[in-house]
C-alpha cells in the first residue's frame, strides 16, 4: 500500500475522505450554481459513489482528490487534488488537476491555493512532468483559478460524453509543465 499523502496549506487540510464527509458533499452536488458547468447536478447516491471513487484512488494511490477542510472552521468544504484523466478523452494518460468547494468557500482564494498544494505534489513529490486541467468554455471561474496557477490555454475541444449541440460540449484546455510551474516559485 502506498504512502498516504495529505498536504497542508496556511487555511486547508487536504485530506482522505471520511464518512461524515458524504452529506456535505451531496449538498454542494446538488447545487445548482456549483453545478453550473456540468450537465446536471448529483443525486445523493451519484455524490456518494463519486466520493467513494476518490477515497478509493487515494487508498490505492497515496493522492487523488482529496476532501478539502477549512482549517478555520474545521468543516469539510469540498474537494482539491489530482487524479488521472478518464480514458476516454484525447488527452488520457494525463494528471488533472481539479476542485471543487461550497458555494460559501468561493472567492476567498481557497481553489487557488489548494490546487498550488496539489501541483506541489504532482511536481516535487510524484515527479510528473505536466499537469493539465479543463473545463467548459464558459466557466470563467474555474479559467481565471488555472490562470492563477500559471496554466497556460493550450486548445479547445468536444467533451466527448455530450453532444456536440449540448451547451457544455465545448471545453477548453490548460496544462502547466514541471519548469514553468518551479519558474512561479514565489511569484504566488
């Protein structure tokens, strides 16, 4: 079994998930503006196997995407990490980095430094050499978080589980390589 890994920001604790995560975690699932930019929200046992998947890469793994917990308020506020991205787009066989926090937890920098910790660990601890991160074209939010990080746009594609008239089938593409993410080093 490998080395569990769990990194710490000054205001996040990135961590295995927990029983007690699962409520909470439905909640933010089942929000419609969190959902925004995927095709429907979750229902509580969709949330609950998407859970039991990242718990279960990180027992396999050591890392994933950890269940987020605000050091301030000791609550679980969402998820932050890395995992692999699915098989069945064009660019498998990558690392994504991605989020995913409460509506509450927005705007306070938190996805930001979160997904800083997670490259820390695709870069110095795994050893990757890029890390890569998507999301449908119009959610700026989450563009603005991959700027942030030092991700470049790279091109724009299809999603391949939505049609191509679906208004979320258009996804854009970003990647940081292992040098421009340690050129940022202290400049975030």
């Amino acid at each position: 079994m490998p080395n569990l890994i769990e990194p710490d920001t000054e205001r996040l604790r990135l961590r295995q998930w927990r029983p007690e995560d699962r409520a909470p975690f439905a909640a933010i699932n089942a929000n419609p503006e969190v959902m925004e930019f995927f095709p429907r929200t979750l229902t509580r046992d969709d949330s609950d196997a998407s859970a039991e998947a990242f718990e279960g890469m990180i027992v396999t793994s050591g890392w994933g995407f950890w269940a987020a917990e605000s050091k301030v308020e000791h609550a679980f506020i969402g998820f932050v990490g890395i995992k692999p991205v699915p098989d069945d787009l064009a660019f498998a066989g990558a690392v994504e980095v991605g989020w995913r926090l409460a509506r509450p937890y927005w705007g306070r920098g938190l996805a930001t430094e979160g997904a800083r910790a997670a490259l820390r660990v695709a870069f110095e601890q795994l050893g990757l050499n890029e890390v890569v991160s998507f999301t449908a074209e119009g959610n700026r939010r989450s563009r603005a978080v991959m700027d942030r990080l030092g991700l470049r746009h790279v091109a724009d594609f299809g999603h391949p589980r939505l049609p191509p008239d679906h208004a979320l089938h258009r996804h854009s593409l970003y990647r940081v390589t292992v040098q421009e993410f340690g050129s940022q080093r202290g400049t975030h």
